[in-house]
C-alpha cells in the first residue's frame, strides 16, 4: 500500500539521499523504526524527464549492503541462474510484468514502456532495484528480489540513526 510522503518524510529522505527528492509518489515500505526505505517515483520527474525506476530504495543501510553484495559477486551468481533454470527466467519476467503493471497505475510514459528495474526481464543489473520491488510488493512477487532481501538481511536491527537511515 503506497502511503503519501509526509513533510517529515520528505526531510529524512533528504537527509537519506543526501539530496532531495523527485517526483516522488508515496512511501512503499517502511523500516520497523518507521523511516521511509522504499519511495515510489512517478515515471515522469517533474522537469518532464520519464523516469523508469518506479521503486527506489532510500534506506542508507539497505543500500550499503546491496553495494557490498553486488561487490561480492551476487548478481553474477543470479545471473548464471537465470540463464540455466527455466522456471526462475520466467518468475523473473513476472516479476517485470508486476513492475510495469504497478508503474503503469501511476502514469503511462510512452518513452520507457516496456522497461522496467534492475535488469529485468532477462537479467540481473541492480541488487538495490530488487530489493526495493521486493520490500514494496511483499514476498513472492521478485523471487530474486527476495533472495536478494534475504541475503541483505535485517538491515534496520541497530536503532536508525537521527538523521539519513
């Protein structure tokens, strides 16, 4: 359920992004200390430029520990996965299918139909992508994005930060 984005949450996303935010839509999930960690762009940004990342983790934690797991060969490893097993392939392209039917409810772009995060529907090129599909969708929805959550684990376990996690 996308949530509106509050002033307060708009002045920690600030603070998260190091920047402000962009034609930003709601909230799509929250750490348990109620922070925003997953905001929901609009496909067009305000300038009019089409935008086709839809869900974008903001969480300063979570992201950390995608860049760590991105480092460390993971989305290499789901890659030869995708391509030798059938069954996740086509989980995967259900997954785009959900991303762009979830992206289409916002606004139709012409420019970035068709395109959705991460990589998908035929590979994987961004572990933070996935993960914040995952987390916005709930489980079962981004099988890759769900092991990728997994493996970031609880990221929100130490109290947040004041500001920017």
């Amino acid at each position: 359920m996308l949530e509106p984005m509050t002033a307060a949450d708009e002045s920690v996303i600030t603070a998260q992004l190091q920047r402000p935010p962009r034609g930003i839509a709601g909230i799509a999930y929250r750490c348990p200390c109620g922070k925003p960690a997953v905001v929901v762009t609009r496909p067009r940004l305000p300038d009019g430029t089409p935008f086709p990342t839809t869900y974008y983790l903001t969480c300063p934690r979570a992201v950390g520990v995608c860049s760590s797991l991105e480092s460390q060969g993971l989305m290499a490893e789901m890659n030869q996965r995708l391509s030798a097993d059938h069954d996740l392939a086509l989980a995967h392209r259900r997954a785009h299918e959900h991303y762009l039917t979830e992206r289409e409810r916002l606004d139709s772009v012409p420019e970035i139909a068709g395109i959705s995060a991460g990589g998908m529907p035929d590979r994987v090129k961004c572990l933070h992508a996935l993960v914040a599909h995952a987390l916005a969708a709930g489980t079962g929805v981004n099988p890759l994005g769900d092991e990728a959550v997994q493996a970031v684990g609880h990221f929100w376990t130490r109290p947040c930060l004041e500001e920017g996690s």
